[in-house]
C-alpha cells in the first residue's frame, strides 16, 4: 500500500472491495488504529462520569477506530466516502451507525448533538481536488463549518492528520479557525520521523476561548517539555488562537482636498489664465448627503 493513497486516487475509488479488505485484514493497520484512536480519545480529554459520550468517527472506514470508542463505553457515528470501506463495516458488525457521504460537503449532522469527534489518517483528503469542481478551501471551510454545528459547546474534535507539507497544515489549520475553533497540532515523538504523528485539536464553543491545548508525548512516551516548541522541525504544541478576519476599512479618497487644497488649485489654474469662479464662503463646503 502506498504511504500517501490521497496522491494516487479519489478516496472513494481506492478504497474499492479489493483494498478495502487487504486494509481491514492488516494485523499492522489494525494495531496502528488502534494506538492512533485510544491517542485521539485521550486528547478529547472527555468528562470522566461514566457516562457514555455520543462521538462522531469521521472517515471511519471499516470500523476500525469505531471499536475502539465502543471498548471505551461509548457510543459513535461513522462517517465515510468508501461505500466498500463501509460494507466492510455491516460485515464486522461494529457498534456504530454508519452514513455514506462526502465530508467535503458538510456533515448532515443535527446541531449541538455531538459530545466530540475523532479522525484518523482522513482529513488531508479534503486538500487534494478530485474533480473540477472541487475547490479544497471551500471543501475544508464546508466541512469545519458543519463540524463546529454539529458539537456541543465546549465538545472538543481531535483530527489525526498527515500535512504533506508546513502550507497544507497551515490550511487545514486556518479553515478550523476561520469556522470558529480554538486549538491547535499536537505533535507525538517530533524528533522520529517514523512515529512522529500530528493531531489537530480543536475545541468549540464559548469555553473555547481559554481551553489548552495538550502536550506532545516523546520518546518515552512522556509530556514534551516547553523547550521542543521553539522551531518548526521540533515543534510540539503550536496553539492558534481564534481569530476572525477584520474586514479592511474603506480609504478615505478625499483625504487632503479641503477648502485649502481647492483655494490652492484654484490659485494654480488662475496663473495659468483659466476662468476661475471667484472665491466665497460656499468654496470647499461639504454638500448634504442628498446631493
């Protein structure tokens, strides 16, 4: 299996009968997932009450993330563009309800019903264009949007992600905030380059606000300290605050060009031996708004 399949084709063709199978009946996928799911549900960091939690598993394949949340006591919601990766999921009889649907077009999820959302290894998806009409910020910006929605105030999302570079984590992070979250990349292991793993943690919601985002674990399997953050290469917490983007105030064309500018134009054209009105108290008055 390729390790980037978003760059050979459309989710919904590469993951046919025949892959979707080979990626179920993966002992090494399925510990994978497994390890990724439990690190997701840990930086949820849900209510410990013992009561179970309503979760939305976006790009939950086959079910493979989806057992982890049901071993876990809660209940779930798998979203997938996979019809194969799906069926696959009816036959192992997960726990979840499953919907067929493309998360690029908004998740048709009734608002403030959901207590958190995971993802493994599917959002980078959005950033690719499939189709002509395909348009990754608006992709991006349709799903966040629906997913801000969908989740209760103060509920949090974690996205296991793969940025293929630092301009496509910019993207997907910028689309989160514009939708109105706050949070931020948890990096797991950032001095590996096999184990290191990214996690977009987000939270929305009023309690957003001052929520923090958590530590990136290292080599052993500790809480990075503070000093791993100063650069891109060894980063492990960057924290984005929300930010809207202020609208760009309109420039005043008629700055200058008060009574002294006109009595000065008018001296200019006089030299030159134009006819010039003469002066009075109307030169330079400003006209009521009717005019």
């Amino acid at each position: 299996m390729a390790s980037r399949p978003e760059v050979i084709a459309p989710p919904e063709i590469f993951y046919d009968d025949s892959e979707a199978r080979k990626y179920t009946s993966s002992s090494r996928i399925v510990q994978i997932q497994a390890t990724l799911s439990e690190r997701a549900l840990e930086l949820l960091a849900l209510p410990e009450d013992d009561i179970p939690k309503l979760l939305l598993d976006i790009g939950c394949g086959s079910g493979l993330s989806g057992e982890t949340l049901t071993e876990n006591g809660h209940h779930w919601i798998g979203l997938d563009i996979s019809a194969s990766m799906l069926n696959v999921a009816l036959e192992r009889e997960v726990e979840g309800d499953l919907l067929l649907g493309d998360m690029g077009q908004g998740l048709g999820v009734r608002p403030g019903v959901i207590d958190g959302a995971i993802s493994i290894s599917a959002v980078q998806w959005l950033c690719n264009a499939d189709k002509s009409s395909h348009n990754p910020r608006l992709r991006l910006k349709a799903f966040f949007t629906s997913l801000y929605k969908c989740l209760s105030n103060g509920a949090r999302a974690v996205f296991q992600v793969y940025p293929e570079n630092i301009d496509q984590r910019e993207l997907i992070l910028n689309a989160a905030m514009h939708a109105g979250f706050a949070g931020g990349i948890v990096v797991d292991f950032p001095h590996s380059s096999k184990r290191r793993k990214e996690f977009l943690v987000l939270t929305c919601g009023q309690r957003s606000v001052n929520s923090s985002v958590s530590k990136g674990k290292n080599e052993d399997g500790e809480s990075c300290s503070e000093e791993d953050s100063e650069d891109e290469e060894n980063q492990t917490v960057c924290i984005s605050d929300r930010h809207r983007p202020r609208k760009k105030q309109k420039k005043n064309n008629k700055s200058g060009k008060g009574k002294e500018w006109i009595l000065r134009k008018k001296e200019q054209m006089r030299r030159r031996g134009n006819a010039v009105p003469q002066d009075s108290k109307y030169t330079g008055r400003k006209r009521k708004d009717r005019f």
